[in-house]
C-alpha cells in the first residue's frame, strides 16, 4: 500500500483540481495507510512512512505541475525563520550529544552522529512539505470550502469501518495489514471498544472524528443552498459516532467548538483560536515554574472518572520527570534514539512515558525545537488575528474561522497527546497563505477560484 499509493495520487491529480487532489491525497493516506512500524528504512535516510513518501510524492506532481514556484517560502519574515529553524537546529542538537550513555551492565546508548544530523535534518524537511505546498495552493476561500467538504465526507467514509471496530473490537489493521498497532487494553473503554482502525491510537481516531463533526457543522452555519439540510444530518450523524468512539478530550473538544462555530461570526472565531493556543506556547515555562495547577485538574478528573484521574496524574508524573531530564540540555535538548526519556542505571531500559507532544518536541530538541514547532503552528493564526480585526467582518472568509478553531483545537491537544499529523500542518499551511494574501490587498475579499493561481500571482 506504501508502494502504491504514489500511483493513487497521480490518479487524483489527474481528475481532480490541484486543491482537491491535494486533500484527497494527504488525508486518504493518513486514514488508510498502515501505520507504523509499517516503513521502508534505508541506510543514512529516514524512515519512509504513511507520512513522508505521500509528502514527497506531492512535492514531486506539484514541481511537474506547476514548477519550482510552488514551494516558495512564507512572505513572513518570522516565518522564514521559524522554517529555518525547524528543518536545520537539529544540526546544533547532534552537535552537542555526540557522548554515549553507558549504563552499569555494559550496555550504552551511542553518541549522535554525522549520519543522525542528515536523517534529521531530512525528516524535519519532510514534515514541512504540506506546510509549503498548502500555503499556495490551499489558500484561497474555494479550497477552504472544499477543505471542510472533504474532512465531513472523509469522516462519514471512515465512519464505516469505525462502527465496525466499536462493535467488533479493533482489528482491522490485524486483518488487513497483519499487526496490531498499539496495546489492546487501551481500546476498551467503558464496558466497551473504541476504535482505532489504521491510525496509532484510538485518540487519533477520536480526534479526526471530532474534526470531521465540526466541519460538518460549519458547512451548515454558512451554507444557505439546498444541502444544508444534508450537513445537518450528516453533523448529527458524526456526532453519535463521536460519542461512540469513546473519548471524552474529543467530545469535549466538539461541545466547546461547535456552539462557538454556530454562535459566532468567523472574525470572533479567529480571535477565540488565536486566545487558545497563548497558553501552549507558555506551557514549558508554566511548568518550570510549577504554574499549572496539576493538582486541581487531577481532583476534577475524579468527579467525572476515577481511571481518567490516574491516567492524568500517571501523565502528569511522567511530564515533570521528562521535563527535569530536558532541563538538564534546555537549548538544544537531547536529541533522538530515546535520549529524551529516562533510563533505569543499571539495564538502560526506558523507565519514562512520553505522551504529549510538547514533552517529545521540548526533550528532543529543546527550546529551539519547541519554539521552532509550536511557532509555525500558531503564527498563522496570530497573522489571520492582526489582520482580520481591522477589516469588515463580510470580507473574511466565512470558513476560515472554523478551520482556524480546528487548527487551534490541534495544538492545544498537543499538549496532553501526540496528536501532531499532516492535516495538522495542511491547516496551519492554508491558514498561512490566505493571511499572507489579506495581507497584500485587505481592502478586498479574496474570491473562490476554479483553478490554483501561485499565491504570489
């Protein structure tokens, strides 16, 4: 399936508008794709995944379509910066972890290598991909529209074999793919199962059900055409799924997010996103200084769920200890091959869980890396936020609200998961190109178009 999807995609581009092709391609690969440990892993390269070769599959069909002007770089200066330091600070993290960890039988985690900084260094580079792409071909009001139209119909498509494993147990991926991606015991919950399909955990699958549930509702808040009707059902549809999968961050993500998308116009909406994600970029310093009330939220937990309060205390165990252990490199941080986590002296045996992303980006690659990750997620809200505030409400796009509380929905979730996917950064990409063109004319409202047009054009 990892060999043949590439062929998929051609397909796609070949039928489809560029913007579709392209969310079709991305999102169905995510979906369908076997997760891993499923890779093809080559000498001095990085693993190639569900992720990466759709990635560089697109990046090739799109030169070949459009020329090398489709992966121009962000207007943004903060931007640029941001990318730079994404794709090239691992560069300083191997530099400054070439020692080995040696435990007291014998056995050692060797020092980072020459070959560790090219893998890296290519892996980060294959993350952004969707970031470049999307930022042109994704950012007009049309590929908005059809952004949401795909995450519904993606959801009722995946609905299927969800319904399937909530009444069977989660098998498929045994079934299809011949493996069980994650612990068993994790997908039962309450007397029941929840599904996990082809995605890592059953969290993933929560998450995407609840995207597709608040895409859902928004093509029916702007919608005024005869389908209306259908995006409500199919909004109500999505929600029953949702509450059988089983997750109550996604459900309670999906009661905070859709009163907000039906309530609220969509310059409220890119303010609210903007207001949420503040919190992520201070939690590492919050943490640091024992500002987050670990306490409170544990004894809150316990109202609702006794299992759920040991979980988030076990979570928030593992934060403080991971954290203290990142502290110890803060700038650049440890580097990759389990140096982040905490090792028993005498085996090496990983003793410590990481959960959030957060925790992984901050022990990985430090400040840097955080600030570096969690900055390119946000900045193209905070761009959508400087913007919109001073202009009309009529001439913003009505969908880019609920693609921005989406997005920011994300990153906040990135904080207790690892919930970091490629429709996470095909978000933060579209968001980023449609700010950069109110940027250049504000005093117009840019309008669908049938074809993609270079953002620069």
């Amino acid at each position: 399936m990892l060999l043949v999807w590439p062929v998929i995609m051609v397909f796609l581009f070949r039928r489809m508008p560029a913007h579709k092709a392209m969310l079709w391609s991305l999102i169905g690969a995510y979906l369908f794709l076997p997760p891993q440990p499923a890779t093809f892993d080559f000498p001095l390269l990085p693993p190639f995944t569900k992720d990466s070769i759709p990635n560089l599959m697109l990046l090739l069909i799109c030169l070949i379509k459009f020329g090398p002007g489709v992966i121009r770089l962000p207007n943004s200066t903060i931007a640029r910066v941001l990318l730079f330091l994404f794709v090239f600070s691992p560069i300083a993290t191997i530099l400054v972890n070439g020692e080995p960890l040696i435990f007291r039988n014998g056995n050692f985690l060797p020092g980072l290598r020459f070959t560790d900084m090219v893998a890296l260094v290519i892996t980060q580079a294959m993350l952004l991909l969707p970031v470049i792409l999307a930022r042109n071909i994704l950012a007009s009001e049309e590929s908005h529209r059809d952004m949401l139209k795909i995450l519904m119909a993606a959801g009722l498509i995946y609905s299927i074999p969800m319904l399937i494993e909530i009444r069977l147990s989660p098998q498929l991926n045994l079934w299809v793919y011949g493996f069980f991606q994650h612990s068993f015991v994790q997908s039962i919950r309450f007397g029941g199962f929840r599904p996990v399909v082809f995605l890592d955990h059953g969290l993933w699958v929560a998450f995407f059900a609840m995207t597709s549930t608040v895409a859902a509702f928004a093509l029916w808040r702007v919608d005024h055409s005869t389908h209306r009707a259908v995006y409500l059902l199919a909004a109500g549809y999505l929600a029953i799924v949702l509450v059988l999968s089983k997750s109550l961050g996604a459900l309670l993500f999906a009661i905070l997010l859709v009163p907000l998308i039906v309530l609220l116009n969509h310059r409220i909406q890119i303010l609210l996103a903007f207001v949420l994600v503040l919190p992520v970029l201070s939690y590492p310093a919050l943490k640091t200084t024992n500002l987050i009330p670990n306490q409170w939220m544990i004894e809150q937990a316990q109202r609702v769920n006794e299992n759920r309060a040991n979980s988030l205390k076990f979570r928030f165990y593992n934060e403080d200890i991971l954290l203290e252990r990142a502290l110890e490199k803060p700038l650049f941080g440890w580097g990759s091959w389990g140096r982040n986590h905490l090792h028993n002296p005498d085996s090496g045996e990983i003793t410590s869980v990481t959960d959030g992303r957060w925790i992984i980006v901050f022990g990985v690659f430090g400040w840097i890396g955080f600030i570096a990750e969690f900055g390119l997620l946000t900045l193209p809200l905070m761009l959508l936020w400087r913007i919109s505030r001073k202009m009309p409400v009529q001439e913003i796009s009505p969908y880019v609200g609920p693609i921005a509380l989406i997005l920011a929905i994300n990153v906040v979730d990135l904080l207790p998961n690892a919930t970091l996917t490629p429709l996470t950064w095909l978000l933060s990409g579209a968001l980023l190109g449609y700010a950069e063109k109110l940027k250049i004319n504000p005093a117009k409202q840019i309008k669908p178009r049938h074809a993609w047009v270079p953002i620069m054009q």
